[in-house]
C-alpha cells in the first residue's frame, strides 16, 4: 500500500463541458484518498497471514455457520472431500453479499433495505496512462463517466450503462468513443485509447441488513451492506466494520467485558448508513436515469454548480469522500 498506493489530494467534478476540482486535503484538514486496488489489499493481508504462519483454508466447500445462537458455535466445512469443524467463541460473517453468514440468520430475524438502480457500469481496464491525475466524476446527458486509474501506466474507465446491456455489444472502439463523448474537451483529448485486457459490467445496488449481530455471528463488510461504487466507500466500510469488531473483542479478551460486542451492531450501523446516504446522493446527482428528462438534468447541473462553488457544500463532500471518522 505504501509503495504502490497512489495518494489524491483531490477529485474533479466535470459537467455542462466545464472541469472543477474539489481539494480533498485543504478541506479536510490535511486527509486524502489512496487508490490502491481491492485485489492488492487481499494480497497483502493474505501474505501478513503467511508471514505469522496463521491457518487458512482456501478452497473450502459447504461452508456452514452453527449454533451461533448458542453458547458453544462452531464452523463446518469440506476440504478435499474430507469434513472439517472448528469450534469457536464468535464467527465474524465477513464471506461477502452472496455468502453463507447472513443466510444463516433465521428468517425474522433480520431486515433489509435494498435500492436497485436501472442501470450499470460499464468498466474498462487497459495498460494506457490515464487522462488525469486524479478521479474525473462526470455528469453529462448521455449518462455518467469516471476516468480511474491503477496506476500511472494503467487506466480504469467507466460508462453508465443499461442494466441489461451485454458486454458483447461494446467493442473497445465503441467504448472510447462514448467516453469522450461525456467528457469536457480538454479531458477527451487527454484520453489515451488503447486493447482493452478487461471489460465487464456492474450493476448498481444500495442494501443494508440490520442488525449486523446475533448472539456469536457477526455480519462485516458486504455481508451486510451494498454500496454503489459512486462514493468509493465500499472498502472504507468493511474496514471500520473490522475496526468495530476488533476492539470488541479485545475488550472481551482483556477485560471480560462485552460493552463493545454489545455496541458493536448499533455503532457500525450508524456509519453504515451515513455512507449508504452519501454514495446515494452521488449517485443520484451524477447518473442519468429513465425519469431524469431536460428539468432534471438541469437540476442535476444546478446542484453540482452550486457544490462547487459553496465551499460548505464542497467541505460536506470533501469529508464523506475521504471517509467519515471511526
């Protein structure tokens, strides 16, 4: 992270053909954002296990939580057609919106709140320089761009798609020519082109389940919450989840104390949707979507113009983008 991270400063806001910059550090007080791939970040936390000789089983089949209502929980699973069991004093759920932990949870138990948005993204990755050196979140009438990077030598870039497009129907040639279609001319022209070596589409989701504990199982990450990938939260709410979770255990350890298992749900909720909030509102203020028409997208510029030019706006921004405190 350190060596390879890239650290902003800033972002830049592009509509009605114009480029604004919001200063992440001078309105923060000196924090920035890092751009540092998600698949980098597992790398690394599963070379540290290596590194302490910690046990993880890759591979595993028919993983099952049990018993987490209980006293006693433990864990079951196969591993080369042989089972396997561990016993445990908490299970922490931290398998991902299709795992198992949350489907465990009895039926009742649990509530969700879901938003589904009509449409996509469709994303590129391709081994050209990127055309700035910093985010470009765009808002334009044909639907929302973001020029991204990996790293000075590869770029990530992305369109506003139909939910139900196919990503057969986007040759490379077509995917340049609709990006710089939605970008300010200067950014356009700084926009290499080149074989794209990745290209897939997301779909755009916003879903929380509460609570995010019962009895020994706790729910951390995607297991209990979606974000649109709009506000860049996803990761920075796994971690604080994480962070939560692991003071109260330490607690439980050191002191004998639960306060802090107890508190645990209530207060990764309450930055849960703080983030669900804010990805929503970048969301709605950058897409296009089906009911938007000619009064909302001036709607859509107006806010984005007064955001830029307010620098209360722009400091409410600045501080949800860099991740609120945990």
């Amino acid at each position: 992270l350190h060596a390879e991270g890239l650290p902003h400063s800033g972002i830049s806001l592009a509509f009605d053909g114009r480029l604004h910059r919001i200063d992440l550090t001078a309105l923060t007080g000196g924090k920035h954002v890092t751009v540092y791939g998600q698949t980098e970040v597992t790398h690394d936390l599963m070379d540290k296990r290596e590194t302490a000789r910690l046990v993880t089983v890759y591979e595993a089949a028919n993983v099952a939580p049990h018993d987490f209502d209980g006293a006693a929980p433990f864990v079951t699973y196969d591993k080369d057609g042989v089972g396997h069991r561990i016993d445990c004093d908490f299970i922490a759920g931290c398998d991902g919106y299709h795992g198992v932990s949350r489907r465990s949870v009895p039926e009742g138990a649990l509530k969700t709140f879901e938003r589904t948005y009509p449409f996509g993204w469709l994303g590129v990755l391709a081994e050209v320089p990127p055309a700035d050196h910093e985010l470009v979140y765009a808002n334009h009438e044909r639907g929302f761009a973001l020029c991204s990077m990996r790293s000075p030598h590869r770029s990530r870039y992305y369109v506003q798609c139909p939910a139900d497009e196919r990503v057969e129907a986007w040759s490379d040639d077509r995917f340049w020519d609709e990006l710089r279609r939605r970008l300010p001319p200067k950014t356009a022209a700084a926009v290499t082109t080149g074989p794209s070596f990745e290209k897939s589409i997301a779909p755009l989701r916003s879903f929380v389940a509460e609570p995010m504990r019962f009895g020994k199982l706790f729910l951390v990450g995607d297991a209990a919450h979606i974000v649109p990938p709009t506000g860049a939260k996803g990761l920075n709410l796994a971690a604080s989840d994480v962070r939560y979770l692991f003071a109260g255990l330490r607690e439980f350890y050191s002191e004998r104390s639960q306060a802090g298992l107890d508190a645990y749900s209530a207060k990764a909720l309450a930055r849960v949707w703080k983030a669900v909030r804010f990805s929503w509102w970048m969301t709605t203020i950058l897409h296009r979507f089906p009911e938007t028409g000619e009064f909302g997208q001036r709607i859509q510029e107006a806010e984005l113009d007064y955001l830029v030019h307010s620098k209360a706006a722009s400091t409410a921004l600045a501080e949800n983008y860099v991740g609120l405190p945990y």
